[in-house]
C-alpha cells in the first residue's frame, strides 16, 4: 500500500490517494471494476484498506468525485506508459511558405523539403499568402497548389482540397505508409546526373 499522507504525482498530473483524499464522500469503484456507490471517504478507505491496495481519486471534478480501489504503483505507471505512448504516436507537422509568383528553381528546392519531411515521417502543410493586389490571381495560387498534390503524390496525400481563407491558402499533406513512400527529388543520383547535364550545358554555351 502506498503511503497516503502526501499527493503522490506524475509530472503536471497530481493525484490524491487515501488520506489525501479531501471529499467526505466519495463514488468508489472497486479493484474489479464495480460500483461500491456512494460511501463515507473513511469506510472508503478502509476497504482498500483490508484489499491491501490504495483509494485513488480518478474523477475529483465529479460531483461526488470518484474513487477507485487499485494499486497506485501500477495506476501510475499505466499513465506514464500512455503518456510515452501518446508522444511516439504523435506525428511532427513542418510548415512551408509559398508565394504565388515562385520561380521553378524555388518551386523545387519546397518539393526537395517537403519530400525530405515527410521521408521521416512528417506532416507537412504549405502557407500560400496573397499580398496586395495577389488576390486577384487566386487562380494561380490554386493551380499552383494543385500542382503541390501531383508532385507530391508518390509520397504523400492531402487531407482536403486547397481552400482561400481570406487572402491565406494552406494545403496539408499527410506522409503515405513507410512501404509505399518514394523519393524522387532527394536521390543522390538523381542530383549527380543533374549536375552533369548543366555542365555539359555550360560547355556548349562556351
């Protein structure tokens, strides 16, 4: 049984147990997941008490506030579990800028990126803002994100259509499954054959 003096606490989670428990009532649920009811906090006590187990106070906002019977040692490494859980379940969102008159240069090099993120895994969302009299080319701004999801397809998929909000456009890609993800502007050879076609490029100008 825990110690029931003090509030025993997971980083910013606290938790009262047994004597912490300030209520005079209490809704308890036992170690198999029965409602005992509503009973007094000290015959409460006592049967987890006589269990060998501790009083946790799972619900203190519920009117009474709600109790169960069980091991707090366990109870506080199954939060912490999830809590771990939760984290490595949680997938990273990167943000790219646009601009409705980028250069196909500049147009690559946000592929390359966004290509890169979502290799590892990562959510990415492009930012397209319309400044000054760019709203009246919402056209563009629209094609140019359509063109986003083509390029884009091989390693990732959208979760809506790109949508004007105000003068704002934004456009979410989701990475595909690892075991379908291809790279196509981040291959080493690629970017060797690139290099060598304007080389020689630059030969014949010469």
């Amino acid at each position: 049984m825990h110690p029931s003096s003090r509030f025993q606490h997971n980083k910013k989670t606290f938790v009262r147990i047994n004597n912490a428990i300030r209520a005079k009532e209490v809704l308890v649920i036992d170690s198999t997941g029965k409602s005992l009811g509503v009973l007094p906090i000290q015959e409460a006590q006592l049967r987890a008490q006589q269990q060998g187990l501790d009083l946790v106070e799972v619900s203190p906002n519920a009117h009474p506030p709600v109790c169960k019977i069980l091991d707090y040692g366990k109870y506080k490494y199954s939060l912490s579990k999830k809590e771990k859980d939760s984290k490595k379940g949680a997938v990273k969102l990167k943000e790219i800028q646009l601009h409705v008159n980028i250069n196909e240069h500049d147009f690559l090099i946000k592929l390359k990126q966004a290509e890169a993120f979502m290799a590892k895994g990562m959510k990415v969302k492009f930012n397209l803002f319309l400044r000054g009299r760019e709203i009246t080319h919402q056209d563009l701004a629209l094609n140019l994100m359509n063109r986003l999801i083509k390029e884009l397809a091989h390693i990732g998929q959208t979760e809506q259509e790109p949508k004007l909000a105000g003068r704002n456009i934004s456009l979410t890609f989701i990475p595909l499954p690892a075991n379908k993800r291809m790279l196509k502007y981040n291959l080493p050879e690629l970017e060797a054959t690139k290099q060598k076609q304007e080389e020689k490029e630059k030969q014949k100008e010469k």
